[in-house]
C-alpha cells in the first residue's frame, strides 16, 4: 500500500491532498478549508478557536421576584449568582445593608455563600427579604469598635508627640548634669510632672489588638524618661553640696555642758540669810502650806 495515497502528499504550490472513500480534495494553494489547520506534524487537524468557544457558552440571566415587607422588587440577576450576589443588588434597591439581609426561598433560610441555581432557583422564582436584627446589632457594635480603636490610635499618636518634645529635653538636662554643669532642679521636676500627665493620659486609653501594643510601648517609654530624670535628680542634688566643708566634732571634743542644781528647802531647813551668797539673792523655797481664804 503506498503511504502517499493514505496521507496525502504535499504538492508543489505547497498545497496538501487529502485521499478519502469518496475521493481526494485539495486543501492549500494559499486557502484551507473552513474551520482545519495544519499542525507541525503534517496532520490536518479542526481548528480551535478559543473566543468562539467562550462565546458558544452563554449564562442565562433570570428574573426572581423579591418581598420586603408590603413592596416587591424584580430583580435580574445571572443564574449561576450567589445569595450575596443578589444581598448586594438587593441593597441598592431596599437600603439595606446587605450583612443585614436574611433571604428565605421556600421558607429556608439561605447562605451568602450558597449559589441560586443550587437549591433551584429560576426565573420567576419568589423570594422573602428580611431584616436581621441579630446581624444589624453585630455590626453596630463592630463599627463603634473599630471607632474606639481609631480614637485610641489618634490620642496615642497626639502622646507620642508630646513625649518626643520632653525626650529631647531630657536628652538636654543628661548632658549638662553629665557634663558637670548643675541644673535647677525645679526643671526636672517639671519634665517628671509633665511624664507622669503623659503616663495618666495612657493608662486612660482602651485598646485592644494593635492598639494596645502601640500604648504598651509608649508606657515603657514613658516610664524610661521618668526613671532617667530620677536618677539625674540624685546626682544634680550631690553637685557643688558644702558638705566636704562642714565640721563635725571629733572624738576628743566634747561640747560644753552646763549644769544647774536647785535646792528645795521647807520652813524648818531655811539657811540663814549668811550663808546666802548676795545680799539680793533668794533660795527657791517650795512651801506645803496654804493660805485658807
């Protein structure tokens, strides 16, 4: 059997025969026939054609019908859409918040995630629309949370400031007392009161997540810059002190101690006024007897 017969040979114009039951046709010369293409091998082979395949496939679009409350609302949505596809649609009609929609088809609740063609709806289909109260307050008190995180991060970031423009003053006071000039100390008192507002401030704040290991940092830092200025208060307060210069007494002075006697006399041991050592002088005398009035 010859194999040119079976496969076909090329022909001069660079043209390819094809040999069949029913006879042999020619396909080149420049032209090839509608819808065949040559592959490298030499084979004939139906020519693909991507768009026209994508095009070919086609998603039908439906019309459902949807109760919220005492109106209804049509809506046109693609066959193959999901519940919360059609939430969101539905949101745009209604002005309810899709994540506070709760759609029921055929008495049944049906998930967001859950597609409309799945549980058998089709065009004309009748659908319920109702508020989720449960899903409503979910959301209320995850979006007054996420405004409390904002504040905080806002008044942490206004404390940061602050801190920045006391640390460079605390910086300042470490390198006059280090370099051994001696500072008033009311300035650091000042910058410790001004810390400590700061610390009140962040010790005030609520947060959670981020938020709080922003606030956890600024403590520490805080409380660093406090610690530093006490330990600078200590060595401020020991520069230019006269305590080299004051004199204490030794072992061997004693001060001066002066002693006073006083005699007590009654009636019946009275000195004689010879004995008294001036003549203005008087012994204290303590007397029991009292005069009776």
């Amino acid at each position: 059997m010859n194999t040119n017969k079976m496969f076909g040979m090329k022909n001069k114009a660079g043209g390819v025969s094809t040999q069949s039951k029913g006879g042999s046709r020619n396909v080149g010369g420049g032209s090839e026939a509608a819808g065949l293409e040559l592959r490298p091998g030499g084979m004939l082979v139906q020519k693909r054609n991507s768009d026209s395949n994508q095009n070919s496939i086609s998603v039908p679009t439906i019309k459902v019908r949807v109760k919220y409350g005492s109106s209804y609302h049509e809506v046109n949505i693609s066959s193959q859409a999901s519940f919360g596809d059609l939430k969101k649609m539905l949101a745009e009609q209604t002005g309810l918040h899709h994540q506070d929609q709760k759609i029921l088809y055929k008495d049944k609740e049906r998930d967001s995630k859950s597609f409309i063609d799945y549980v058998g709806v089709k065009n004309g289909s009748k659908l319920v629309l109702l508020e989720d109260e449960i899903s409503k307050e979910r959301r209320c008190i995850e979006s007054r949370k996420n405004s409390r995180m904002e504040k905080a991060s806002k008044d942490i970031a206004a404390i940061r400031m602050e801190v920045d423009k006391f640390a460079k003053q605390v910086a300042s006071v470490e390198m006059d007392i280090n370099g051994g000039k001696k500072v008033m100390e009311t300035t650091i008192l000042s910058l410790t009161e001004h810390l400590m507002n700061q610390l009140i401030k962040l010790d005030g704040i609520s947060a959670d997540g981020d938020v709080k290991l922003q606030r956890k940092m600024q403590v520490t830092r805080v409380q660093k810059y406090i610690e530093t200025l006490d330990t600078l208060k200590i060595k401020n307060s020991m520069m230019g002190s006269n305590r080299a210069n004051t004199k204490f007494p030794t072992r061997h002075q004693h001060p001066q101690v002066f002693t006073c006697e006083m005699k007590i006399y009654n009636n019946q041991d009275k000195p004689d006024k010879r004995d008294w050592p001036g003549t203005n002088a008087r012994p204290a005398m303590i007397s029991t007897k009292w005069e009776t009035f």
